[in-house]
C-alpha cells in the first residue's frame, strides 16, 4: 500500500468544508492524520462536521468564514496558526454556482458576487495561507484550489461561472511559479458532476438519468474520490506536481461520445 504518513505533521484548512467535496477532503485528511481547521459560511453545519471528525478519532476545529470578505480569510488564516502553531495547506473549496442564461442575462450584481466568492476568495485564500506556510517555515507547502470542468471548457449558459473557474486555473499556474522554488505545490482540481447536496430530494431514477447524460461511465463521482485526490496533492508522494489543473470526471472532457456497435459484443459476456 502507497504510505501516506507524510501527511501526518501536517495542517490544513479546507474551506466550504460544511458539505459536498469539501466535507469529503476535510474527512479525508483527518483519516490520515492531518489537523483541520473546517471553514464554512454556514456555522452550524461546518461545526458538525469538525465535531463528526473529532467524534471519529481526527484533529479538527471550525472557523466561520466569508471568503469574499478580507478580514475574514485573514482571521481564518491567523486562527489556524494559533491553534496549531503552523500552516502546511490551504484547499480553496468555497464556491457558489450560478443560475444558466444566456450571458447578456446575467445582471452585473450577480457577475461580481460570483466574482467575488469564486474567484476573489480563492486569490485572498491563496494570499493570507501562502504568507503563513512560508512564515511558519512548513518544508511540504500545498495550495489546492477546487475548479471545476468548467474552469477547463467553456460551457454556454454559464459565462460567469466559467470565467471564473478559468480564473482560479490561471491564478493556480501563475501561483505554481512564483512559489516553486520555496516547495509550496499549488494545484488545481477541476471536478466533473458529483453526487452531492446540489442534487437536493430528486428521484435516483431522474439523477441516474442525468448521470448516464453527463459520464461516459454511466455515473455520479463520489466525493470520496476528490478526497483521495487532494490528499495525494497534499502529501510528499506529489512534491513534483505543481500548476497542473487535473481533471477529474470519467473523461467527460475528452470529448464527444459517439454510440458505435461493436463488432463483437460477446467479449462482454
């Protein structure tokens, strides 16, 4: 088994961490030893989650946070430091999506408040923990910032969002370069759909639909694998992956799938 002990020293801030994916990668680094300070807008189920984590054997405490919001990310920053003495890592979760219109529907207040949440929080978050991983001279520094598919493809419908995305990307390979030479990894993970909140009450037969749309494999991707992924980044195992914005989404962004009968279809048999 690949051992993931590297991980262990280490600690980290997960923000939007109160659900979805970014619940799965607090969870997920508290199963292997890592300190999380879990940071959400929402307090109530951030907390939870922090007290699921300790309630299951793991380090973990919750911040309240606005990531669009300076003082805040900074308070979040200087929190974790405090309660553990040192910073190795930030995963920028936090995000919010936007409804699909055309793009010269979208009003400018709804442009800038998914600017500001989006993008602008990830740039405060990357800012206030690269300061602090340097300062508290960690030797294995890890920016993650969660994109999306979209921050890799365009997508009509979804300008400000995609724009947005494209943004965290770049902020993530230009970050890459100006702290490689200090071993602090900056990545990007770019999801494609996964089975989380945003799928509310609907039917499994209406999401198994809607999966079979949008995965070449037929599927939803569980959040346990974003998990495993951003604890690969986060461990010494990927020291020498910087800047990459890794997909992950069955291949769905490879391309178009075009039906074709097989030849010899017996071969699943």
């Amino acid at each position: 088994m690949t051992d993931f002990s590297s991980v262990k020293v280490k600690v980290a801030i997960v923000t939007g961490a109160a659900d979805g994916l970014g619940k799965a990668i607090a969870q997920c680094y508290a199963e292997n030893g890592m300190k999380v300070v879990v940071s959400d807008i929402n307090a109530d189920k951030g907390s939870k989650v922090a007290e699921e984590i300790r309630a299951a054997g793991g380090e973990a405490v919750f911040f309240k946070a606005d990531v669009s919001k300076e003082d805040e990310v900074k308070g979040l920053v200087d929190f974790a430091v405090a309660t553990y003495g040192r910073l190795d890592g930030l995963v920028n979760n936090a995000g919010i999506a936007a409804e699909n219109r055309p793009t010269h529907e979208f009003s400018v207040a709804e442009f800038d408040k998914l600017m500001a949440i989006d993008l602008r929080g990830v740039f405060l978050g990357m800012k206030f923990a690269v300061e602090a991983i340097l300062k508290t001279k960690s030797t294995g520094g890890f920016i993650i910032n969660v994109a999306s598919q979209a921050g890799i493809l365009g997508n009509s419908s979804m300008a400000t969002y995609v724009s947005a995305k494209h943004g965290v990307v770049g902020l993530t390979k230009s970050a890459a370069l100006d702290y490689a030479p200090h071993n602090i990894s900056v990545n990007a993970i770019c999801p494609g759909t996964f089975r989380t909140s945003i799928w509310g009450q609907a039917p499994e037969e209406v999401v198994s639909q809607y999966a079979k749309l949008l995965s070449p494999n037929g599927r939803l991707g569980d959040p346990k694998e974003i998990g495993h992924l951003a604890l690969f980044l986060a461990s010494d195992l990927a020291r020498y992956i910087s800047g990459s914005a890794i997909v992950i989404d069955a291949g769905s962004h490879a391309g178009k799938v075009t039906p074709v009968q097989w030849a010899h279809p017996e071969i699943l048999e």
